[in-house]
C-alpha cells in the first residue's frame, strides 16, 4: 500500500510539471472595456468605437465592425491596433437610434472569439433612425475546451498506474520484498 501511495504521488508531480506549465494558453481573449459602452445611452455621436481586449490584438486578425438598427454597416475606417486595443473611426454621422457593435479577434493561442453589443444615439438635435427595431444580445465564442480532456487524460494514467501495480501483486511467485 506504501508503494501505491509513492506511485500516485509521483504519478501525479509527473502530471502536474508536464500540465500546468500550459494553463495560461487555455485563456482566450475577452472585452475588458469599450466606449461607447455597452447598452449606453448617447446624446452626442461618437466618432470613433474603442475595445480594449485582455490579450495584444493581432492587426491582421482584428475586425469591428458598427451597424445601425437596420442592420446596415456604417462606414469605418480600417481598425487601428494598438497592443491590446483596436479602434474604428466613424465617418459619417449617425442617426438616431441603436447600433451595434461586433467583433472577431484572435486569441494568443489561436482562437477566434466574437461578440457584439449595442448602444443607443438619442441626441435631441437629430431625427430618429428609419427603422430602430434590431438588439443584438452579447455573444461571446464557444467551443470546447482542452482542460476537460486533459483531465480525463491525467485520470485515464494514474487508473492505469494503478492497475497495473494491483495486477503485479496478484501475479503468483513475484517476491513483495523488493
């Protein structure tokens, strides 16, 4: 029973030095803040959208993108990228109304996450939008996650460790004085 409990504990300092050291890479990007933020309410057009990510955008893999109500794009600028933030200028002027705003970046290892989300223009000096009838809830991306199976994983080892000390002590002839 001595020689189980030192199998299992080594078993399981094997485990711990190969596995850990790649936690961090099961972290996927996610939106730490944007402004305009989401569900506000604005009384002057923004001119520009910016999201602030928790990992370094990559520019190549970046898009904002900002729709009215009727789900039509509004003109941008190209996302300008700056280590974890990008930002999108607006070049024309917004009507009343809700947008959207949506986004896909690229997770430092690989993944690609995605959400939306809406803010409102309710300036007293301009008309309403034509058509006002579109909320986006926020999304972020699914898929599954390598943690489960790499748990499953370090459990499927250490059951056959086990077993396979259980079965030598059954052999007959082997010496338990070794």
């Amino acid at each position: 029973m001595k020689r189980l409990a030192v199998v299992v504990a080594l078993l399981s300092a094997v485990l711990s030095v190969v596995l850990l050291p790649g936690v961090p890479a099961w972290a996927h990007n996610r939106l730490l803040a944007a402004e305009p933020s989401a569900d506000a309410v604005l009384t002057g057009a923004p001119r520009a959208v910016s999201l602030r990510f928790a990992e370094r955008l990559n520019p190549d893999f970046t898009t904002i993108v900002v729709s009215d109500g009727a789900r039509r794009r509004v003109a941008t600028g190209e996302p300008e990228v700056d280590g974890a933030t990008g930002v999108v200028t607006l070049r024309e002027d917004l009507a009343n109304g809700p947008y959207t705003v949506a986004y896909r970046v690229v997770s430092s290892d690989g993944h690609a996450v995605q959400g939306s989300y809406t803010f409102n223009l309710d300036d007293p000096g301009k008309p309403a939008a034509a058509s006002t009838t579109v909320s986006v809830a926020a999304a972020a991306s699914g898929g599954p996650s390598a943690g489960p199976l790499i748990g499953l994983g370090a459990a499927v080892v250490v059951a056959a460790g086990f077993l396979v000390l259980r079965r030598r002590r059954k052999t007959p002839g082997t010496n338990r004085l070794r």
